[in-house]
C-alpha cells in the first residue's frame, strides 16, 4: 500500500523543497506549514485509530490450490482488500538483505542521496518518476506528506533506468534485482487465484500484463515527525494500478487502513507480505473485491521504511469489467476507459483527498 500510480506523478516545473530527511535532521520543533494538514481534514487525533477487530488476514501462499485456503483468500478480499501473505517464497535473508541496503541507502550523507535525485540535472524544472527525492509540489496551497521516497523502474526488465539506482551500497542492484525477480512470480500467482475465485478464466488478469506494462520498486522513508498529530506520512488513497505488495515495518508501526468510515491500525509481522488491491484490478473484476483506502501516520520517536511493488497495466490497456463477470444480472458498476486517461486523473485526486475511480462508478 502507497501512493497513487506512479505515473502521476511526472509533471514539468515543480517547486523545489528539501527532502523531508533534511527537513528532520535540522530538528525543527514545528514542521512547515505545508505538511500541516487543514483543520477539516483532521477530523481529531491523527493517531486515533482501533485495533484490528478480528485476526490480521492471513494466507498460505503455498497452499492456495487448497479450497480452505482459497477462501481464506476471499474472505480476506471481500472483507479488507488486502492481506498478508506467508510462505510467499523469499527466503528470511533475501528479505533481510533487502531491507538492510534500504536503509543503509537512506542513512547516506544527503549529497550520496542526491546522485539519485528525481530531479533532471538538479536544477528543480523537471520532476521525473524515477529517483530520490520528496513529494512533487505544484503549488503553494499544496499539503505535502512527511516521507521521502526512492523509486526505481523494475518492469519492464529492459527499461531499468540504472542511472537511477543507488552505486552505494554496492549489493543494492543485485538484491533489488533477485527480489524483484520473486515478487513478480508472486503477482502471477495471486493474480490467478484471484480469477479462479471468480470463475473466469484463470489467465484473465495476468495476461492484461503486456510486456510493456510498468512495474515499480518505491522505498518509503518516513522520518521522526515533531507534530504526528498535525501531519501524515502519507494521506488517505487507494492505489491506482493493477496490484500492490508491500514490504511493510515490522518494528515500527503507522499503516492504517479504513472500513466503514474507520481507521484501524495494520499489525505487521515479521518477513510477511501485506498485498492489497489497486483500482484497475477493483475495475477488472466489477466491484466484486475493492481497492482498500489506507494512510501511512508518523512517529515522534522513530523512523519508519517500507518497500511497495506497484503494478499496472500498459498505457494503452483499456480499463473494463471481465466479460466473464458480466451478464443481465450483473451489469458493468464501472464506465470503460484506456489505461493512460484514468492515470492522467489520479493525481488530481489523490490531491484532493478523493478516489478517481469512484467517478467511473455507474
């Protein structure tokens, strides 16, 4: 679970900021005024949320082909639009590899950082998808989440932009390589599970993954935040593309997702995968399981990391209800549109605190 569909993201002339690590490291007793979120927007203590009121989903990823399991699976999807995920495949040390070059990444002087900037030649007129920095910013008003981000192409393996990838620590590539080689088996494999749930063909949803569709690896940094009660690390969204798997903290808490109008704490645990649904997958299979609104608070204390794999569909993949699942009882719930238009109208809306996806309900 993390922000909209990276795609979003690109646009030309940003404002230049400081990353929010160099925002903290000053020490501030207050942060800038453009993290403070509006007084409407609070609705109270950030920080409130409940426990979780029945046991964190889990499934057995080896033991899908089982009925027990699979409905486990859907229960899991009808109920929260996520779950975690155990024996996925990765072993513990590829997991604690990864996590290690993570934040040996972020723990680098700022000037180490900057070599991956996500900002064309450093000059702040161009804002590009791919690299280290913080939150594009558009305009003054804008309310900007307390996180800095690294965020690096995976898929298509032929479009690895390397320039952008971190030379230090020197194992980063391979590891993010290897890890990004298994996850994707995982996507696959969840994917047709999914389609065999809902009786289609289970192939459906994996072959709406062309060789072109993107696939991005985003390393989430939240910093100590003076004002947890005021700022988000990252504000309420459902994420926008075709399937998300996180590698969440499992030291320091702050997912929360939301059902009912209610914000409920995500317990982690340790070398599981928490898997959620984006809003095209919500569009392929008609509503029948829905893409999870969730928010990323702050910590006072400590810092916070996280790595999510984005999924989508290529640019020009038109976005519709499974056939498989359409007939005079159930008619289509969302309007049909190409890939590349309903990215163009996330962002906006992710601005805005509001879900694109629920303008093309029917």
């Amino acid at each position: 679970m993390a922000a909209s569909h990276p795609s979003t993201e690109m646009a030309a002339s940003p404002m230049v900021r400081p990353t929010v690590q160099e925002l903290a490291a000053a020490g501030a007793e207050e942060p800038p005024r453009q993290y403070v979120l509006p007084e409407q927007d609070r609705h109270g203590d950030l920080l409130a949320a409940d426990e979780f009121p029945e046991p964190i989903p889990l499934v057995d990823l080896s033991r899908l082909t089982d009925a027990d399991e699979a409905e486990r699976l859907r229960a899991a999807l009808q109920t929260w639009g996520f779950f975690l995920a155990t024996n996925h495949g990765i072993e513990d040390s590829l997991m604690d590899a990864m996590t290690s070059v993570s934040r040996e990444f972020f723990r680098q002087p700022a000037e180490e950082r900057q070599k991956c900037s996500n900002l064309v030649d450093g000059n702040g007129k161009d804002y590009q998808v791919e690299g280290y920095g913080s939150d594009k910013v558009v305009s003054d008003d804008q309310v900007l989440n307390w996180s800095d981000r690294l965020h690096l192409r995976v898929e298509p393996e032929d479009e690895r932009n390397f320039a952008k990838w971190p030379s230090h620590p020197e194992s980063f590539r391979d590891v993010l390589q290897e890890y990004a080689s298994r996850i994707k088996k995982i996507r696959d494999l969840v994917l047709r599970s999914i389609a065999k749930l809902l009786e289609i063909d289970e192939d459906y949803f994996v072959n709406q993954i062309s060789n072109k569709a993107p696939g991005f690896a985003r390393f989430n940094y939240y910093p100590p935040c003076p004002r947890p009660d005021l700022v988000l690390g990252l504000r309420a969204h459902s994420d926008g593309g075709l399937l998300t798997i996180l590698f969440n903290d499992d030291t320091v808490g702050g997912l929360q997702v939301q059902r009912d109008g209610r914000w409920y704490n995500v317990p982690a645990k340790p070398h599981t995968l928490l898997i959620n649904l984006a809003d095209c997958l919500e569009i392929m299979n008609n509503g029948i399981f829905t893409s999870p609104v969730h928010r990323v608070v702050t910590n006072v204390e400590k810092d916070r990391l996280s790595l999510a794999v984005f999924y989508a569909v290529d640019a020009e993949t038109m976005l519709e209800p499974a056939p498989g699942l359409l007939d005079d009882k159930r008619p289509p719930r969302y309007k049909k549109m190409v890939a590349k238009d309903f990215v163009a109208g996330l962002f906006e809306h992710f601005r805005q605190g509001k879900r694109f996806i629920d303008t093309l309900k029917i």
